[in-house]
C-alpha cells in the first residue's frame, strides 16, 4: 500500500507540474517520473485507473482481496 500511495503521489506531482491528465505509462516513464511499468510484489503490473488516474492492484492480483487491517485510504479505493 506504501508503494501505491507513492505512485499515486508521483502522478498527482506529474499532473500538477504538466496540467494534464495522465492517460497512461507512458507520459510517466517518459518524463522519468517512474524508470519501468510499476509491478506488485509478485510481478503483477499496476493498473492505471482510466477513470481516476490513480494507480491500484490490478484486479488479477495475487494481493487481492487485501487484509481488513491493511485497508487504508488507498486501500480502500482498490477493494471497491
């Protein structure tokens, strides 16, 4: 959850910085704001919400579901 709340900070600097919306990777492995595709700690690529822009768990995540004592505010957003 550390790393998802430090991704997700990354892309909220990055948007801020550039005034746009992050559609993708990409824009944020171009601008060396991340040096790859953010995975999970069993490799799982991290999605990239289109909707929010946020990072989460991807849903074929071995993570998943997490622990109720790990669900915190970015937790949260990934279980619903």
């Amino acid at each position: 959850m550390d790393a998802l709340d430090e991704i997700n900070g990354r892309i909220a600097a990055y948007e801020k910085s550039t005034a746009k919306k992050l559609s993708s990777w990409r824009d944020l492995i171009a601008a060396h704001v991340v040096p790859g595709l953010p995975v999970d700690p069993d490799g799982v690529p991290i999605d990239l919400d289109p909707a929010t822009g946020r990072a989460r768990l991807d849903p074929k995540s071995t993570l998943l579901p997490l622990p109720t004592e790990l669900l915190g505010k970015t937790a949260v957003s990934e279980a619903r």
